[in-house]
C-alpha cells in the first residue's frame, strides 16, 4: 500500500441457514453483574469454580456503577462504636479507591456512609472480574430459564450478536427482579400496596463547595417549596463529595414497572424530575449551584421491584430487634428506608447502636429448588425488612454467601448444606470487628 492509500476492500457475507449460537458450561452461572452479582462471580472464582456472569447492560457493575448511586450504605456499625460489618471485596474496594482517593468517609451523627467515585469503582470492577478469570457475557438478556427436577438446567440468553447457552451445576439470582425464579415458575413476591419508587441518580460539577447548604436547611427549603417548582419529591438528598466539586442528587421518585412498555418511560420522567430539582438548588442556594451543571445521568436507579419466595421471609420485627438465626450469612445495621410514597421516604434508623440485623441463608433459597441462591435486592423479605437489607454493604456480603453455598452445594442440594462449614467460611461478614480511621467520628 502506497502511503496514500486507505482500506477499501470488502466481502459479501449473508446469514447462514442454521443461525450460530454458543454454549457455555461453568460450575457456577451468577445472573446480573452488580455490585451482589460481583461479589458472588469474584467469590465463587476464587474458589476455584469455573464462572461465568451474566448481564443484559454491555458494562459491569449493575447499578452501583451505572445508576450512579454514589454512596456505600450499610457497611458499618451505627452508634460511637463503628466497626466494620462486611469483607471480602467490600474490604478490598475501601482499600483501593481509599488509597486513590477516590472515597469520601461521610461521618453522620449515628452512622458512617462511604461516598465513591463511581468510575473508579467501574475499573475496579473490571481489572477484579479480569484477574479472577471469570467468563462474562454481557449486552445479554436472560429470557427463559428451563427448569427439572427443582433444579435450573439451563438459561436462554439474547445478545445482539446471537444466542448462548448456559449451563451451571449451581445458579446466583443477582438480577435485582428475581428473573431467574420467574423464569423458572418459581413463586415470587411483588409489593402489594403500590410501588416502591425508583430514582434517577444525577451528577452535578462545578459545585461550590464552601457554600453548600447544610442537610437540614436544605430539608427545611425542599419541604417549603419544592413544590413551587414542580419537585415530586420533598425530601430529596444532596450527596456533596468533599475533596471533589461534585454532589450527586437523588431528589426523584419515578415508578419502576415491570412491564416494557411503561419501563421505557421512566428514565425520561425520572430526568424531567431531574429538571425541575435543579432549577430549585439554582434559585433557592444560587451561591453554592449557580455554576453548576449537569456532569452525568446514571440510568434509572430501581429499587424493590419483584424478589424470591423464599423459605423464609425477613420480616421487619427481625430487623428492628436484630433477631439472630442459626443460618445467618450478612449482617447490618442500616434503618428501614422505605420509598412507598411519590413525595417523601420512610426512615426509621437504628442510629445509636447498639444494633445489628441478620440476613438468614434461608431468605435466600426457595424452598422449591436446590441450585439457585437469589442474592442482593431480590431476597425474600417484606416491604420494610427488604428496604434494610438491600443496600451495598450487605448485598456484598449475601453475594459472597451465595457463592460459598453453591460451591459447598456442589452438584447437590443447597438446602443440605453442612451450615457450620458456611458459618465458618463467613465468619469474617458475621464476627470480625475491624475499624478504619476515616469511618469512626
Ligand atoms: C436510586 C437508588 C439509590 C440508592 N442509594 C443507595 C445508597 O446510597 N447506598 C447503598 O448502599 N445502596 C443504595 N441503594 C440500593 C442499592 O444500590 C441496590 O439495592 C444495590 O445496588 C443492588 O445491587 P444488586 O447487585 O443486587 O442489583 P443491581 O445493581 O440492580 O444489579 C442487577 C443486574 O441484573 C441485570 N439484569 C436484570 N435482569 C436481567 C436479565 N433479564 N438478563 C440479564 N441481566 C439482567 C441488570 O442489568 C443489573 O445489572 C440505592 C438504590 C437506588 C435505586
């Protein structure tokens, strides 16, 4: 080729009669690639399983990444005395976003919040997932789910480069909507009284940071006047990342349904809601936003949809009385938080320690089945129990707890697993009682 010139050579190609697809064979298939779904997929590899980690975004990290959420809730004890609850990658991922920087301790008068950078957590993800080995396939949609002898056989996957297989010894329902149980006709659960609301994380820069407003004055604005500017919700939060001239808002609540139709709706009303919530911060604290706009838009952040029957259901007196259980496998302490109303959340907090809540391994398995484990948002709790034990800190833990259970379970049953040997494989999520610095007041 001459220095001038360019490619211009094609071929012609047309879709073979018999359309390819691909099989894949794991020991262990985890379904949904969020922050429960990477602890389980990083766990189970490093255990020696063959592991393969399902999702239908084209990135990892689920929503911790691509909602933007910002915030690890749940990862220590409340009160003066705040350990750490949760290990495993929750320990290596406060190490290494701590050391670049990229984490910001918020100390709160009961509890501790860490606030991350939601690219470095994005690369983190991916180098981990790398380094375990763990086979992914992405851009992917679960759509059927063959289910025998109360065991997952196989998934049905659509990606946009063609159909694959996959077939597990054991399966990890980290999907957020239970789509595995669905898929397989197991019995699910829905909130019976009307949604849980969504919202849509956005990222503003060129804050002001020296002039924010404090959490109560602008609680106290937002419940004046919010609605003079159209704001659905009236106790919107302002998450400000010390150190950067950031703040994440999470100021909307939009219905998340499980339906195409309607779900393709809500990230253009979660972003008109978006709209109107910063027109607020502009007029009503014009010295800390009037320079501020919009750096990005997570995708709409979904939080209690549809979630496992399981073979026992948390209710919300365990949680408020830190109920423990032979077959605990998580623990936390973070407060009911529940968004069943479009203009203000419920919080009951257990803010002054002490106090600890269990998540038990039988939340986790339907009494029906024998190879799958749900993990993360679509454990079986009820509305309020749920609103606990779904934040970060916690779906770490229950997806490490997945992860062991299958690989003890092998090709058996994950209801006859020998529970001393799992309590014993968790004991740093149950028992450990670290400190780091920048958590405690
Ligand atoms: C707006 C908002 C703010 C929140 N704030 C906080 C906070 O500050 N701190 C905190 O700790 N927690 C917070 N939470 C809760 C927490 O973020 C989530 O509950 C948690 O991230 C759930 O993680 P997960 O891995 O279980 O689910 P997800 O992150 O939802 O991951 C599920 C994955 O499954 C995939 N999937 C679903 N269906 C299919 C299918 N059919 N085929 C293939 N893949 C599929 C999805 O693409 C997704 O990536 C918040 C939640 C929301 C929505």
């Amino acid at each position: 080729m001459s220095d001038t010139a360019v490619t211009t050579a094609t071929k012609i190609v047309r879709r073979p009669a018999a359309a390819k697809s691909w099989d894949v064979e794991a020991d262990i298939c985890v379904a949904g690639a969020g922050i429960t779904g990477i602890s389980a997929a990083i766990e189970a590899a490093r255990l020696g399983r063959r592991v393969v980690l399902v999702d239908s975004l084209p990135a990892l990290g689920g929503q911790a990444v691509n909602s933007i959420i910002g915030t690890f809730c749940g990862m220590f004890h409340n009160g003066p005395d705040r350990y750490q609850f949760t290990y495993g990658i929750a320990d290596e991922i406060l190490t290494d976003l701590g050391a670049s920087g990229d984490l910001y301790y918020r100390i709160g008068p009961g509890w501790t919040t860490v606030f991350y950078d939601e690219v470095a957590l994005g690369r983190w993800i991916e180098e981990a997932v790398k380094k375990a080995g763990i086979e992914m396939v992405l851009g992917a949609n679960i759509r059927a789910a063959s289910f025998e002898n109360r065991r997952i056989q196989e998934l049905d996957i659509s990606t946009r480069y063609g159909d694959v297989r996959v077939h597990a010894d054991g399966f990890v329902d980290a999907s957020g909507d239970a789509v595995l149980a669905w898929l397989a006709g197991l019995e699910c659960r829905e909130p019976a009284d009307g949604p849980i609301y969504g919202t849509q994380m956005v990222v503003l820069e060129n804050v002001h940071m020296d002039k924010q407003p404090s959490r109560e004055e602008l609680a106290a604005r937002m419940e004046e006047k919010a609605r003079e500017y159209g704001v659905v919700r009236e106790d919107g939060l302002a998450f400000f990342f010390e150190g950067k001239d950031t703040v994440a808002l999470n100021m909307t609540h939009m219905e998340t349904p499980l339906e195409p139709l309607a779900a393709s709706k809500m990230g253009l009303e979660g972003r008109a809601q978006t709209r109107n919530a910063i027109d607020f911060l502009k007029s009503e604290f014009p010295d800390c936003f009037r320079d501020a706009s919009v750096r990005a838009y997570g995708f709409p952040g979904i939080r209690q949809t549809r979630w496992i029957k399981g073979a026992y259901q948390l209710n919300v007196e365990d949680v408020r009385s830190g109920k423990e259980f032979d077959d605990a496998v998580a623990r936390t302490a973070w407060g009911l938080e529940i968004h069943d109303d479009k203009h203000k959340l419920y919080w009951e907090g257990f803010d002054k320690g002490p106090h600890v809540h269990q998540v038990p391994l039988s939340t986790m398995i339907s009494a029906d089945a024998d190879n799958l484990v749900a993990a993360g948002r679509c454990i079986d709790g009820d509305v309020a129990a749920l609103s606990s034990v779904r934040v970060m800190g916690p779906c770490m833990a229950m997806g490490a707890a997945a992860a062991h259970s299958l690989d003890l379970a092998g090709s058996g049953s994950v209801h006859q697993i020998d529970m001393a040997a799992l309590k014993d494989r968790l004991k740093d999520n149950l028992e450990r009682r670290d400190y780091r610095d920048e958590a405690c007041p």
